[in-house]
C-alpha cells in the first residue's frame, strides 16, 4: 500500500531556539553587565593540608597544617567548609557546621589523611555530592551525609595506616557508623533571585529508624585578610535590625560593602572572631578568647 501524502514545511536555516534564561544570564555575564559568576561553588572542602596554605620551611605540607589544627588555625590564602559558597575572592564565605551530640569536634570541614597515613596517600574520607549547579551558579544543590555515630577520626588513621599499598583503603562506610541507615541526609541548595541576592535553603533528613539529636550551625565568616598585611581594614559584622520572625547579620567589608544574611525562625546569633587560637594550639596564656574555637 503506498504511503500517504503529506506535506513539510522547510525548516527556516536563519531560525535560532529561543533563549534561556541561563544563557541570558550568562550573556549578561560576558558582557560584565551583570556579575552572575560572582558568588558560587569556591569554597573549598578541604584546604588544610594543602600546597595553598604551606607555611613550612621544607614543604611539608601535612605535618605543618593539620586536620586538627584546622578547626583553632586562621586560613591565609584560602577557606574551607561544607557545602560552602563565596565571592570569587573569597573575602565573604558561608558553610554549614553540623554536630551529633556525639563527636568530640564540630563537623565544618572533610577530614581525609596525610599522604603519609593513608596506605594509597592522601584521602578524603566523608561522603559529600553535588547534585546541581547552573553554569552561572544561579542554582546550586549539595548533599553531605553525616552519621549520627561519633564519627571514627582515629580509627580511620590507624586501620589505614596498618594497611599496605597492596590492600584496599579502609572507608568510612567500613567502620559501621551508617549501619541501619543512622545517618542524616544535609541538603543545601542556593538560588539566585539577582547576581546580589541568593536564597538559601537546607533541609535535613534523618533516614535512621529512631529519632537523633543534630544541631545545625549555618555560619558565615570573612577570610583573615588583616593579619597577613594584604589589608589592614578590617571587616565587620553584627546582628543587625531584623522583622519579626528574622534575625540579621549585616556585614560591612571595604571592597563589598554592606550586606545581610536574613535568617528565618530567628535563630539566636554567636558571634567571634577569625584569628588563630593561641591559647590551644601555642599555650599562649595571654591569647585572646575571641578567636576560632573547638567544641571540645
């Protein structure tokens, strides 16, 4: 039976898809009209332990910056967090903290091992994913999965360390800390209404069989640019006027000028300082007690 007729329209060559709004966005970006790529993704994971912020005489990394100084040391050159963002200069960061009632030290960084402890090198150990994020970073979506066990620092060390280079790395999902799914999935995800104003939402799910205690610490912080001599205007920040329901941090930086992070349900506001913590790390009895802190 021969086919039916039917008639086609030639396509127009000169014809183009309409254009999206990312690609507007990014259009706009190009043509410095609009600064859409100014915050995103920047913040690194892990930045202790790193070439970026190597102090030492003889290159030694690892030895010299450690995961444990980290949470009492003022970065240099760069910062690190969970599911962070910054400005593409990394003066104004935001990241969460997390704690299971159970760990000895807040959760705000990976922790992984030395090139010399891990039995393969260096390793980062926790599991974290980015599910999403726009070529502009218009959109943004992470997800950390943090057990509600006491997360096993020294065992990690230790068990890999005992391994040679011929066996496999021992894991984190290898202790048991996610047995019977005791763990919490963070999502966080960032959404820009303007290249200036991002929306911020973090939803936490318990996927353990019983009801576990998790506090959340969203904290926003400006990178140590004072002590270092590449400015000395110092940056500031204080809870600032809020409506009802809110509660505001306002920041005043040089180069950004001021900004707010409102904050729904009105969470109560702690407020310190980015400079090392001497008293911890140097016993340095006259250190002062505004500086970065350990929970433990």
């Amino acid at each position: 039976m021969p086919p039916s007729s039917r008639r086609t329209t030639p396509s127009n060559p000169t014809d183009s898809p309409p254009i999206t709004a990312e690609q507007q966005r990014l259009d706009e970006d190009a043509r410095r009209q609009e600064h859409w790529k100014r915050w995103g993704p920047y913040l690194s994971e892990r930045a202790w332990g790193t070439v970026r912020e190597d102090y030492s005489p003889h290159g030694t990394a690892w030895e010299s910056f450690s995961h444990d100084q980290a949470r009492s040391r003022a970065y240099r050159w760069n910062e690190d967090g969970l599911a962070g963002i910054s400005d593409r200069h990394q003066y104004i960061c935001f990241a969460i903290a997390l704690w299971n009632g159970r760990d000895p030290i807040l959760k705000e960084r990976v922790f992984g091992l030395t090139g010399n402890e891990g039995n393969h090198g260096e390793d980062v150990k926790d599991y974290y994913f980015y599910l999403d994020s726009t070529p502009t970073h218009s959109y943004m979506k992470y997800l950390y999965k943090y057990p509600q066990a006491e997360f096993p620092y020294a065992k990690l060390v230790e068990e890999n360390h005992r391994r040679g280079r011929r066996e496999l790395e021992y894991e984190l999902i290898d202790t048991g800390v996610f047995d019977g799914n005791r763990y919490f999935d963070v999502v966080v995800e960032y959404a820009k209404a303007s290249p200036e104003d991002l929306l911020i939402r973090i939803h936490i799910v318990n996927q353990g069989p019983d009801p576990a205690e998790l506090t959340l610490l969203p904290t926003l912080w400006f990178r140590n640019t004072w002590s270092w001599g590449l400015d000395a205007r110092r940056p500031r920040m204080h809870e600032g006027e809020a409506p009802k329901g809110m509660s505001v941090i306002a920041l005043d930086h040089e180069y950004y000028g001021r900004r707010r992070l409102w904050c729904d349900r009105q969470p109560t506001l702690l407020f310190t300082e980015n400079e090392t913590n001497s008293r911890r790390l140097y016993s340095d009895t006259e250190g002062s007690p505004l500086c970065k802190r350990q929970l433990s």
